[in-house]
C-alpha cells in the first residue's frame, strides 16, 4: 500500500474533549459499518484543528481506516465533512496514484480481513500499526480495471444502502399500522 500513498499517518486525541467548536471530529464510531458514511461527529475547535491537530487535518478523498479496536472499518472523506479531523484510532491514507473507489473496496475486502488475522496483535484492544497499513499488499490491476471494479461495487453499495431504506420505512409503517388497530 505504501508505494500509492503519499501520506499514511493518524491523528491525535483533541486536548478539550468538551465536544464544543464548528470542525467536524471524526472516530472509528461515526463511520457507518455498511455504507462507510461518516455520520454524528463530535466538534473540536479552530484553534485546535489548526494548532495541536494540524498534521491529521483531512481533505477530499483521504481514506480513513480503522486500525484500533474496530479494526478494518473504512471511509472515504467526502467535502461535506470539511473541515474535519481524526484520532489515533484512524489512520488517514492519502493516495498519489490508483483509484480511490477500488482502494476502498479492496480495503474493505477479503484481503485486508486475512491479513488481520494472521497478524494478530498482542494486548487488550487490537490495533495495527501504520508500518502495518503501510505492508499491505494489495492486488493492483491498471487503473481502468480499477475504475471498473470501484464502480461496481459502490452501484452494489448504493442498492444495499437503498434497501436497507426501504426496509427501515416498511418496518416503520408496520409498527404505524399496528398501532392503529
């Protein structure tokens, strides 16, 4: 992984943990383990963001990628979230060539779920390192079968998460219904 990336890094814990300020605070918690949407951050302040935070400031297509506790989770840093930033727990990948949809999708994949588990980690919360991150082999097909393969599976993505819609609505309906009897 660490010959298309110009970044592999993590970020930090905010020194005010008050929650209060107008920069999005990402955790392994606000990305949405079956669609990678990043939903309900917490805030950190300006000052902080641009001062203590500044080395894991994130930007448009960074990958974060859970490598504490929840590992293996993964989203892709949409400009509706900026300005924003991270904790330790999230390592933030930043590519220099390959296609971001099929990165994510390979991340998310088999591959990544071996490679966890035959480098089991050794204490109370398993993490990985970036060296880690960093060592993951990964296929890497050219850049259009990439494309191919990225579309793909964000179309399948995209069908799951508008059932999944559907679903929720019917469910709500039915309790609606019931409780009109």
């Amino acid at each position: 992984m660490g010959e298309v990336t110009s970044l592999i890094t993590k970020g930090t814990t905010p020194k005010d943990k008050s929650g209060l300020g107008e920069i999005n605070f990402i955790k392994v918690e606000n990305i949405n383990p079956d669609n990678g949407e990043i939903e309900n951050t917490t805030k950190i302040t300006a000052e902080e963001h641009e001062g203590y935070l500044k080395r894991s400031q994130l930007k448009e297509d960074d990958i974060l990628f859970s490598i504490a506790g929840t590992l293996g989770r993964v989203s892709k840093v949409k400009s509706s979230v900026l300005p924003a930033n991270t904790n330790q727990a999230l390592a933030i990948i930043r590519l220099n060539e390959g296609v971001i949809d099929y990165i994510t999708i390979v991340l998310k994949g088999r591959t990544v779920e071996d490679f966890i588990k035959q480098n089991p980690t050794i204490g109370a919360q398993p993490n990985l390192s970036l060296k880690q991150v960093s060592n993951l082999e990964i296929p890497f097909p050219n850049n259009e079968e990439q494309g191919k393969i990225g579309n793909f599976f964000q179309f399948i993505d995209r069908l799951i998460t508008l059932h999944q819609c559907k679903c929720k609505s019917c469910k709500k309906y039915y309790k609606c219904t019931r409780k009109l009897k």
